[in-house]
C-alpha cells in the first residue's frame, strides 16, 4: 500500500472526474490520501473531502505565494479547523521567490506565524520551497520549527540541504520529478538519503512522474516515484512502499 502524501484533490482540475481519480488511486493500492488546502477556497474543499471518504485526511495552511492576501482571521479560522481530528499539518506555508504576488518580507510574516501554530497546536509543517532555500532554513532554525518538525514537501535541495532538514526534524519527501530522466539532484537525494527519512507524494495535478511529464497528475501515479526511489537505492518497490507508509503514518499520527 502506498500514501500519497500531498495531492490537491480539491483543484478545479478534478471536478468534472474525482470520483474516477479517487477509484483509480485505490485500485493502484494507493490507500490513503493526504490533500493539503492553501487558501480559503482549497481549504473549504478539503474540509469536506475528509468528511466524505475514511481515507482521505487534510493538511492545512497558507500558501506564500498568496500570503499577500492572508489576514489574522484567516489564521484563527485555520486554528479552528485543526479540532477536526482529521487535520493532520499545517501547510503548505514556506517561501516562494519564484512568484512575485507577495512580497518576500509579507511571505516571512505569515511563514512564522504558521510555524508558531503549529508549534502551539503540536502539528507537523509542511514546507513549500521555490527558489528561497537559504531563508526557509534560517527562518525554521530562528523559530525553532525542529519542536515539532514536519515534511519537506516535493523537495528540490541538494543532499547537504536535505541533511540540514533532517537535523531539524524534518522528513524529505520526493515526488514526480525525481523520475525525470533529467533531474540529477533528486536523483542524488532518493540514493543517499535513508529510506527512513523519505515520503513519497504526487503534489497531484502538478508534476507528473515520468511517462506522464506534462499531463494532469493524479494519486494513482505516485507507485512510480516508489518504483524509482526503489531503482535507485536497489531495494524492491515493496520495500519503499513500506517505509514510506509507516513514515507518513507516524508523522501524520494516523493508524
């Protein structure tokens, strides 16, 4: 069995099929999904996919490229939706310096706030990093983050990086792209760094695994980033199914 650790099954890309995307999941031995909303709207809708199927959880947060348009009610509103008891992370908050809608200083702000909530509410984070390495770690080390630690999600760093993230109770989680034939740094990652520190994930519709490149990505696709992590440390694909399962089941607190 297989966790799709952060997919966006609340999308408008899903609404014309969900109910095949989700058969599809379960019949590739995906078993559980964890959709993560990052704005009112995403949230709301994940907020009744966790009622509607045993399976799915929520993972909810703020995300940087809108922090422009957060507010203090938003966040008390989010803090009000971790007493559902299947709530499991706060996220995805982080930085992204790729996206210019927020600026960089509004993007800080709302990523300490987070990280203090989460602390507070003894959540797991979920980071989102394009192009802000240097300040994501910083930011987690100044706000201590490592009290409760969280997921590196679709993690793009160097080895060094990841090691770093791991130090501050963090586990790396890899998705699509680490099947790109192209994508050396992952690659690099899912050999060297120990199955016990790894998530697998589809960030679903985004990033496609390989042979999907470019098309609309779905939970259903995720055994082929265990397929590859699995080549790449030359082990079998049950074995990462395995640990990567038992990994996202301690992190998430879900039996």
């Amino acid at each position: 069995m297989f966790i799709d650790t952060h997919v966006h099954l609340n999308a408008d890309q899903y609404e014309e099929d969900l109910q095949e995307v989700i058969d599809r999941a379960l019949e590739n031995k995906v078993s559980t999904m964890v959709v993560v909303g990052f704005d009112k709207k995403t949230i709301e809708r994940a907020m009744a996919l966790v009622e509607q199927y045993d399976f799915i959880y929520a993972v909810i947060g703020w995300h940087p490229v809108d922090a422009i348009d957060c507010t203090e009610e938003d966040l008390q509103w989010i803090e009000n939706l971790t007493q559902h008891p299947k709530v499991v992370g706060i996220g995805e908050t982080g930085l992204d310096y790729y996206w210019d809608k927020s600026p960089k200083e509004v993007q800080q702000k709302w990523f300490r706030k987070q990280i203090q909530l989460a602390k507070k509410l003894h959540l797991p984070i979920i980071i989102h990093n394009r192009d802000a390495t240097g300040d994501v770690v910083r930011i987690l080390k100044e706000e201590n983050a490592a009290e409760v630690g969280g997921i590196m999600h679709c993690f793009g760093g160097s080895v060094e990086t990841a090691r770093e993230c791991i130090a501050m109770n963090f586990m790396i989680s890899l998705g699509g792209p680490v099947t790109f034939k192209n994508a050396r740094t992952p690659k690099e990652v899912a050999a060297d760094i120990s199955l016990e520190h790894l998530l697998i994930e589809t960030d679903a519709p985004y990033l496609a695994p390989h042979p999907y490149r470019g098309k609309r990505n779905e939970p259903s696709l995720v055994p082929l980033v265990a397929q590859e992590i699995a080549r790449l440390k030359g082990i079998s694909v049950d074995e990462v199914a395995h640990q990567t399962t038992m990994n996202a089941k301690n992190i998430f607190k879900i039996n």
